[in-house]
C-alpha cells in the first residue's frame, strides 16, 4: 500500500545585495584544529609547532582562529572547531551582490536552494527588472545547496546598492515528490529541477528526506471507510475480478498532508479491502467460487467443490463464510453466461440419483 504525490514549485532567482554564511573545506584549518585538540592552542605553542612562523606570526594565526570561531578565549576549540577538525567544514560569510534561488512550500518553508557570489554590483539589471523584496525573502534556517551540497544561511537582505530592491527572474518549476509506504510507516520527499543561469550547474535533485507522518491516521483521513482495527477498506460487494480480489487502486482529488500542502489525483496502490458486512461477504464468496468453477476443466461433484472453495476462501476476509447451496452456484453461473461450468456442475447431479442439489 503506497502512494506518490507531486507538486509543482516556482523557483525564482533573485539579485540582490546579501549577507550570506556558506560552509566550504579547509584542509589547512583542519590542520590547524587537529593540533589545537590535543591541547589548548596560544601564540607560544603555536610558535613551538610551527617555528617558521615567528612570534609575530603565531599570534597572528591564534587570533585569526579565533576571530573565526574556532577557537575560544583559552585557545580551546569551540563547536566550530570541532566540527573543522572532524570535517574539514568551516563557515563563511560573504556579503556582496548574490543569486539566490528561491523556492517556497509548506514542506521546504521559504528556503535559499543555492546562492552565489556575482560581485559589487549586477550591470545587467534594468529599470524594468528592479522590485521590492521583503525582507524575509528566504529564511536564515542553515539549508544545504541543491548543487553543492554546502551549508548555507541568508542572514539578511541589504544594505547595498540594490537594496531593498532586487531582480527576480521567474524559473522553471521544480518538482516536489513525496513518497508514501503505508504498510512501512514512512514517508519521505524529494525535490528534482533545474536552476537556470547558475554557474556551479543546473539540474539537480535532493536525496530523499524523512517526514513525520502517522500513515495509517493519515490514510483514515482521506478515506472515511477505512478501518483501521482492520487494515482494510470496507466497502459493498463491486464485482470486480481484479486479481487479487481483495486488493484496489484508489484515486483521491484533492488530498491534504498535515503541514504539507494539497495534492491532486493521488492514486493509493494495493489497498486492502473487505466486505462492508456480512450480505456483502456472502456476495463476494459467491462470485469468487462461480469463477473459481468456471475455470475447472471438466465435471465436478460437490465434495470437491466444498474443498476448493475452502481452500479459495482461507486466509482471506471472507473467509467466515460458509460454502453457499449448490442452487446459488448454479444460478450465479447462469447469470454470468458461463454455460460449459453451469454443466459441468449440474450435470453430475441430474445423472445421480443419490446426489440431491440443495
């Protein structure tokens, strides 16, 4: 039992002056956090690590570290440090003319999918193009960038040239997929697309990310008769002959996730259904041993008949059936056309006396 949902996201570019944190590699300054572990990091170690550096210039590194972050007063790393010496990964903050791509849904919030530096000023920007931008025009929130994969955060929106005035130029949508394991509990989401003008590339799509859904509550909200004591749909007898019989697609539109938007035509595949009641399941039982007989290739009496519709009916949500009269047999057999299977039940009870049909 799964679904897939999509939706249809714009993406804009927008050029604007900003203050932007990205996280980029450093080797060197991994290095430098790798000493600084082992024991607080001074101008005077620093000296004795790295003789070539100086007194002077040992002080320099010690506090260029620190003006960075990763290293606190006592030359301990901070948070930051660690996460230097771990990975390599340091924060950057840039503030200049930038690209920022924006996207918007109740999934993602309002979030920057990448941003990069176009210098001081964009001479390409006309009259025309210039529009106010609020000032929450993407959120802060650290986001990875769809291309890179660097950590980034907007700090804020102007002061600059432009500001608080930018360009926006409309994208192509992106799409936003989520997928559904009803069954497994899970539910994730990815985001695929491209970002036109963009100098590190264009396509791209996100690894899937988990969402917090309660499937089976979620399921029963789009779908009143469903019951969840039971894990199936209960619905009236359809004479389907889907096969499985006890199994449908649906076709919801539209669909609503909490905290997640609305969705159209999602079709729910494999879902379990069952009678509604106990008039339907005698129903159902019937047109399902009818056509269990019309495909037995020659004549059968009744006790093996009783058999395999036991054996149809195990395991199965009519299972509390009991074998219907052989009369309903025949009569269903007659209405659905199955002439040679309406014989090759009747005809070893006509020529048998001992065989009465009840």
């Amino acid at each position: 039992m799964k679904t897939t949902m999509t939706a249809r996201i714009e993406v804009r570019r927008v050029s604007t002056h900003a203050r932007v944190q990205h996280t980029t590699a450093r080797a060197d300054l991994q290095a430098l956090c790798v000493a600084a572990s082992a024991a607080p990091l001074d101008a005077g170690r620093a000296a004795a690590l790295w003789p070539e550096l100086g007194a002077r210039g040992a002080a320099t590194l010690v506090k260029a570290l620190r003006r960075m972050g990763l290293l606190g007063r006592e030359g301990a790393l901070t948070a930051a440090g660690v996460r230097c010496r771990d990975t390599a990964q340091v924060v950057a903050v840039e503030e200049g003319q930038h690209h920022l791509w924006v996207a918007e849904h109740p999934i993602l919030g309002r979030r920057a999918l990448h941003v990069e530096r176009i210098g001081d000023r964009d001479d390409a920007v006309r009259d025309e193009d210039v529009v106010a931008l609020p000032a929450a025009v993407c959120d802060a929130e650290p986001a990875r960038s769809v291309l890179t994969d660097a950590v980034l955060a907007v700090e804020r929106i102007g002061p600059g040239d432009l500001a608080p005035a930018g360009r926006v130029t409309p994208q192509s949508a992106a799409t936003l997929t989520v997928d559904v394991d009803f069954v497994a509990d899970r539910a994730t989401w990815t985001l695929a697309g491209a970002l036109h003008g963009a100098a590190a590339g264009q396509d791209f799509r996100t690894a899937p990310a988990r969402l917090d859904l309660d499937t089976q509550a979620l399921y029963a909200r789009w779908e009143p008769d469903w019951s969840v004591e039971r894990g199936r749909l209960l619905m009236d007898f359809d004479d389907d002959p889907s096969e499985p019989p006890f199994v449908r697609d649906w076709t919801y539109d539209p669909v609503t996730l909490p905290g997640g938007g609305t969705y159209h035509d999602v079709t729910v595949r494999g879902v379990p259904v069952g009678p509604s009641d106990a008039t339907q399941a005698a129903r159902w039982a019937l047109a399902l041993w009818a056509r269990r007989v019309a495909a037995l290739g020659g004549p059968t009496r009744g006790a093996p008949l009783a058999r395999g519709y036991a054996a149809l009916v195990a395991d199965t949500p009519v299972a509390a059936v009991p074998a219907p009269p052989l009369g309903d047999l025949l009569d269903r057999l007659r209405r659905d056309g199955a002439r040679d299977a309406f014989w090759r039940v009747a005809a070893p009870h006509d020529l048998n006396p001992t065989e009465v049909i009840r």
